[in-house]
C-alpha cells in the first residue's frame, strides 16, 4: 500500500513513536563525522544512523495523519 506523497513533519513523527507500542525496533548505518582533527567540548560531530520501528498499522495511521501538512490529509492507495 502507497502512501500519498506529502511533506510529514519529521521530528513529529519520531516523537509519535515514542508514545506508542513498538513491536521492533532496527538500528543501522551508523556513523560518527568529525568537524575537525581536534575533539575537545568547542568541536563538534554529527552522529548519523537509520532507525526503523515496527508499529501497529493503526497507530502509524494515526501518526501520519497527525504529521500531514496543515490543510491535508493523511490517505493510502
């Protein structure tokens, strides 16, 4: 099944699936960037990492519908 393509507001969404049941939970493809050669408390790093929860169909329904753009909503084909 096809979501409609439109603009979720991401950070709603993972802060939706913090509130609910998560059936499983994958973490991969981490990484860690270096601004610099120096690693001190004024120089930074960006951590990246792909995260995939398993949620009942009904609860990301709902997740989706709550993070559709202002004006929109959510549907499936």
């Amino acid at each position: 099944m096809a979501l409609t393509n439109l603009p979720y507001d991401d950070d709603a969404i993972v802060a939706a699936v913090r509130d609910v049941a998560v059936r499983r939970q994958e973490v991969r493809d981490v990484r860690v960037d270096f601004s610099s050669t120096d690693v001190d408390e004024s120089t930074e790093a960006t951590v990246t990492a792909t995260f995939a929860w398993t949620v009942s169909a009904a609860d990301a329904a709902r997740i989706l519908a709550d993070a559709a753009p202002v004006g929109t909503t959510a549907t499936t084909d």
